[in-house]
C-alpha cells in the first residue's frame, strides 16, 4: 500500500474508532502552552497529522486499532483476550506498541508519554475510561500520538 493511502487508512481507523483529532491537538496545546505561547490549535493538529504521516506510526496505529476491534468483537479466544479487556496494569504490550510511536520522536516524546499516561487528559481519560468499547492499545496510541506532535513541534521550531 502507498504511503497516502496508509495515511488515509490510518486517518479512517481512528475516526471509526471516534478519535477527534481537534481534541487531541487540544492536548498538545495544553502541553506546550508553558515553553511555546504562540502554538495555535491549526500548528498542534498539523503536527499530528505530520506523525500521522510517518510508517511506523500508521502501523503501530492500524496494529493497536486491530487488537482493540479484535478482542471487542470476541473473534478470539487467545488467553491474552481477558488481560486486554480489562486493560490489566501489569500488561504492558499496550505501552510498548505505543512506545514504538513515541521512539520515533525522542526524549522529549518520551517524557511527555510518560506524563500523558499518568495525568490522561481530555479525549485520552475518554478512551481509557469507556466502558463500552475496548480501547487498551488506543488510550495509548493517544498519548504517544500527542506526545510526539510536542516533541515534532518543539524540534521545528
């Protein structure tokens, strides 16, 4: 598959999953506001979409998306189902796979992961608290996602 169309793809998944990027850059801003004032919410949405756009980040993204549908829709009996269900603490693949995002971006994507996973504000507590749909890889995605438009605006600036 083409790079666009891995992108779009990768776009499509999360909102079917009903991300809003506009609320995600809402979190980019409310992490950069104390070093970058003058960070408009048009910059942080254009920052993720600029993560959006790297491979290995659409592919971390489609595989989380993937698992997340795949336990939710029970279309497996795999003994890893239950511990994704219940997004237990002590599995830690969801971290990891978001972790792959995050490496793209350094340590200032490190920090602000690590940060995010902790405080999850805005749409990232949305996912992670939703009772209805299983969101184990996507809360994470979601913080690795932010943390690394930080790093990628800070880097540019």
């Amino acid at each position: 598959m083409d790079s666009e169309n891995l992108f779009q793809e990768t776009k499509d998944a999360l909102q079917a999953r009903g991300v809003d990027l506009e609320k995600l850059a809402d979190i980019v801003l409310l992490m950069q506001q104390r070093h970058s004032p003058e960070l408009t919410k048009k910059q942080a949405l254009e920052n993720i979409l600029g993560v959006l756009k790297k491979r290995e980040v659409q592919h971390a993204v489609l595989t989380g998306v993937m698992i997340d549908e795949v336990v939710e829709n029970k279309k497996t009996n795999n003994p890893i189902k239950k511990l994704v269900e219940e997004d237990d603490g002590l599995y830690g693949v969801d971290e990891t796979l978001a972790l792959s995002i995050v490496n793209c971006y350094g340590s200032i994507a490190a920090s602000n992961f690590g940060y995010l996973d902790i405080i999850k504000p805005g749409i990232i507590k949305d996912f992670d608290t939703d009772g209805k749909q299983v969101h184990t890889f996507l809360d994470d995605i979601l913080c690795a996602i932010a943390a690394a438009a930080c790093s990628r605006y800070a880097h540019n600036k």
